[in-house]
C-alpha cells in the first residue's frame, strides 16, 4: 500500500521555529529511506529492538514549492505495518514528520515569520520520517535531533528585547500582562475593535475564496485527468501550505493533457515516413502498436468505432 504525504513546510510550527526546505540534506536518508510510527525506533538505554519498528521506506522523495513531499511504501508483510496503513486509508492519521540533525541556524530579521520564537533551521540532515497522529504545524510535525538526543532550539534574543521594548512603550511591570493591556486599550477605543472585526472578516472571506478555488482546481484536474482521485486530499494539503506553488503545478500538469485524441495522432503522423511500419506482428494491439505499424488504421478506427478508439487513446495516457 502506498500513500503521498506532505512531510514538512516552510511554516512556523507549534515550537516556534521552521525549517527551510532546500536547505534539507537528503542524500543519506535516501540510501536508507526508513519510516517509523510516531518517531518510535528507541525508548532508552534499555530498550530493545522487536523488528517491527520500520513501518514503511519513502519514495518519491520531492520539493515543490517549498514543500517537501514523499510516498511512504507499507510493509505489506507486517501486521503493525498494515494496521497503521489501514488507519490512512480509513482517513484516521493523515499526517506525517521529519526527523532532522539541524546543522545551521540564523535568527536573520529577513528569515523570520510571524509567530517565530526560535531560530530558522537554514541546513539541516534528514534522517527518518515517521507517520504520526498528530502534528506541530498544519501540514506536518518537525523533531529535531542531535546525534541521537532530541534537541531543542532556544528562543530567538531579539524576540526577548522586543517585549522588553513593548512593556516600556506600555508602561508595564515585568509582572503585569502584555495581552490584557492590549485587551484594554481595544476595549476602550471602539473604533480600533471595529477595525479589528472588519479585518479579521476579510481574512476568514479571503480564505474561504482561496479554499473553494483549491477544491475547483484539484477536480478540474481529476476531470481532466491530469491527476488521479486518489490524490484529491494530498493537492488539498498543498494547497494550505503554499497555494501558489500547489496552482503552478496543476496548470502545468494539467498543460499536459490538454492534446485531444485528433492532435495526438495529427502530431505522430507529421513524424512518421512514407512507407514505414505496416507489418503485422503478434504484438497486443494498443495505441502504441497502432501508431508503429498502422496508423492509417487509427484514422479508419476514429470514424468507424470511436468507442475502441477512446479506449485505445485513454489508455496510452
């Protein structure tokens, strides 16, 4: 059984950093494509192995738009194996996580996105991906290690400074609360709620237009074959973590399939001699067969029996 998950974004997830995609080494993972459930390989110094800690290798392992995608393989063989896999195809766990050995990190202004509170992972080594219940961001759960620890990143200084900073501009003690001054000062001026609601009914239509044109997109492109049905919750996900990017790759995939069964054949024609092919052979007479040695056939076939002729051409997609 296979499945395709996004693994990891660019996002800030729920420990206050994130991890820049292009920056992940996978070459060693990739020589050993190992996946694991809930990051389960050790449990301590006691620990012993019981065989059934890999649950899946990754395949596909792909960037798109600063997102990191992979199909994770079952093992087919293994009784936990299939009992996790079926729980993915029961939409029970949708989610997966990286394990990375962070290498570099900056707290640069210019990497920083609202809501970090550590540091950007800019370089970092891939070393497993576990399914996962549940995640530390939208799209996908990030564990960092270190060697064989788990590591933890601290928080960002200048993060510090600045509500030092806002606490003198408030006129605070380091023991009164930021967010109930603010609340005040919102309860007071009434304009400045009113603008708050305006703003955030902007964002929720905003993101309403942008799903429901995510969800258009992704049928269009299983109408039109671009893509299989399957797939429809994994470009969904896309979607959330970067929809322009998720956009770029329907439009050219589905660029692809635009060809109709006429220009296909026209295409192949405008290419082959005069003179050429014609032999019968013992071969299955698929669309490939006919454009080697009978094209003139396909031509007959497209006016005398569309059907087997739709067929032949669906097929060779």
């Amino acid at each position: 059984m296979k499945f395709t998950f996004v693994v990891s974004d660019e996002s800030v997830n729920n420990y206050g950093f994130r991890i820049l995609s292009d920056g992940i080494d996978t070459t060693q993972f990739e020589k050993n494509p190992v996946g694991y459930y809930m990051h389960q390989r050790r449990t301590g110094e006691d620990y012993t192995a019981k065989g059934d800690e890999v649950i899946c290798r990754w395949e596909n392992l792909q960037r798109v738009g600063g997102v990191l995608m992979a199909d994770a393989v079952f093992d087919e063989n293994d009784e936990k194996a299939m009992k996790i896999a079926k729980k993915i195809q029961g939409n029970f766990i949708r989610m997966a996580s990286i394990g990375v050995d962070p290498i570099e990190t900056s707290e640069d202004v210019k990497l920083l996105l609202p809501g970090q509170t550590r540091p950007t992972v800019t370089k970092s080594i891939l070393s497993e991906i576990s399914i996962v219940d549940r995640g530390g961001n939208n799209n996908a759960m990030v564990k960092l290690y270190d060697g064989d620890q788990d590591y933890e990143l601290p928080l960002i200084q200048n993060t510090m400074k600045l509500e030092d900073n806002l606490r003198k501009q408030l006129n605070l003690s380091s023991n009164e609360s930021i967010t109930d001054r603010v609340a005040l000062l919102l309860q007071e001026n009434k304009t400045q709620t009113d603008y708050k609601t305006k703003y955030e009914a902007l964002v929720k239509l905003n993101q309403e237009k942008r799903e429901a044109e995510a969800v258009k997109l992704v049928d269009d492109a299983i109408q039109a074959k671009a893509i299989k049905p399957e797939k429809k919750e994994t470009y969904i996900q896309l979607f959330k973590a970067d929809h322009s990017g998720a956009k770029a790759v329907l439009e050219d995939l589905m660029g692809k399939t635009q060809a109709s069964p006429k220009d296909k054949l026209g295409d192949f024609l405008d290419d082959i001699k005069q003179g050429e092919g014609g032999k019968e052979t013992n071969a299955k007479k698929d669309w490939a067969w006919y454009e080697l040695n009978a094209p003139e056939q396909l031509l007959a076939m497209k006016s005398e029996n569309p059907e087997q002729f739709q067929k032949l051409f669906d097929e060779s997609l």
